[in-house]
C-alpha cells in the first residue's frame, strides 16, 4: 500500500499566483518519504546515530497543475525497487477526490556520512519497506545531457542556510539555486535533477546556464568538483 499524507496548501508554500511552489512540492516529496520511514522506525532516527544518510542521486517530476491554495490534497509514496546501496521511490501528489496532479521518480543512495562512500542496506531497512509497483510516467533516466552552449553566470557563495543535518546543501536547495536562473511568468511542467556531488559550507558556486526551447538547463560547479549537479527544467508560460 502506497504511505499517504492528507495536507492543505499552505499560504506559505504559494507563489505570486496563489499556487503551490515546485520547491513546496519537493519539500511535500521529501517530507514523506522520511515520514514513512520514521513510522517503520527505519528512518533519520535510526541511521543517523549509525552515521548513515539517504542522499539523493537523481529526480524527476512530472506536474500536471499545481493546486491552489487551501486547497486539499493527498502526497503519497511507494518504493519499488532496492538493489545494494540503491532505493528507488515514486511519490504522487493528488486532490481528495482523485485528480492526479503530480508524479515523480527518485533514486536515493545510502551513504556513509563521515567515510563519503556507499553502504550496504541494512536488513532492517529492506525488510521493512514494502515494495509496491512502480508508478505509469515516462521514465527519463537517470543522466541528464548537457547542451554544447553553455554561458557561465556570476559565482555565489553555499550560505548556512542551505544545509540541512548532514551538513551539506539540502537537495531542495539545489533546486532553489538553479531557479534563479529561469526566466520571468513561466511554470515548470517537468523537472529532472542529476545530482552528482555534495556542496559544503563556503564552496564557491559556479553556475552555467542553457536557455532551450521550452525549457532549459543550469549546472552547479566547484572548482574541486567540477559538476555537482546538473538540473533541467521544461518550462510552459503565463500572462
């Protein structure tokens, strides 16, 4: 049975149209998926004491339409698939009375926080965790491919308030930085995120951006790491 969690758009969590946010709705994402394994006791609670983390290695969400504030609404999540150090989960985001109004695909890796490498999943944790079917969407991939012609925006600084308990920059966050760089009066229909290194406190940023038709491309760099993260976005406008 897919976890679910019944909520109402919070004034909060809208934008300038009164609607629920792409970061609202990936905060929703990332919210129940640490509510259901909180409840199966299998979650930051249990790891993190054992130095362990979930990191995030790849999303895509597919959004429908964004509900509008106060409205009801139901977030829901299974996972379907654990192989390793890998766990893959699919969220939904719908109304009361059945309207899908998002989808989406994650892959999540577990992490030795301290050592920066993969470890094995816990028996507790693939026991405990019921997989379900994975959801109908049109699956992407994992790998995102960057475009030829990218132009380098000014650098910025990873602030205090970008990390969450790990001590690195959150996912969400990742998400927030590339936003920056979409263009005014657009809504982002899909969005795929190719994480492939963490940023820390004080890291010098370097952002490329891509504009594409209907959509676009931003990269995070460092200069130790080169890419970090590589986020694409489809775009429609509005008036």
């Amino acid at each position: 049975m897919p976890y679910e969690w019944k909520n109402r758009v919070r004034f909060s969590e809208t934008g300038a149209d009164l609607c629920l946010t792409l970061p609202g709705l990936l905060d929703y994402f990332q919210d129940i998926a640490t509510f259901h394994a909180e409840e199966l006791g299998i979650g930051v609670q249990y790891l993190h004491p054992k130095g362990m983390a979930w990191f995030l290695a790849a999303w895509q969400i597919t959004v429908h339409r964004y509900p509008e504030y106060f409205e009801p609404i139901v977030i829901g999540t299974m996972p379907y698939r654990f192989r390793g150090s890998i766990g893959c989960r699919n969220f939904y985001l719908k109304t009361e009375e059945g309207e899908l109004l998002a989808v989406a695909d994650s892959t999540w890796t577990l992490m030795d926080v301290a050592q920066g490498h993969m470890v094995a999943l816990p028996e507790r944790a693939v026991s405990g965790f019921a997989t379900e079917p994975r959801l109908e969407m049109d699956y992407k991939g994992r790998r995102i491919a960057l475009p030829e012609q990218m132009q380098e925006r000014e650098p910025f600084y990873v602030r205090r308030d970008h990390l969450d308990s790990n001590g690195h920059v959150n996912n969400g966050q990742f998400v927030r930085m590339a936003m920056e760089y979409l263009p005014p009066n657009v809504r982002v229909l899909e969005l795929r995120v190719e994480y492939k290194q963490q940023l820390r406190p004080n890291q010098l940023v370097f952002p490329h951006v891509a504009d594409e038709p209907d959509g676009g491309v931003v990269t995070l760099e460092t200069k130790e790491s080169g890419v970090c993260a590589v986020v694409a976005f489809s775009l429609e406008k509005f008036a």
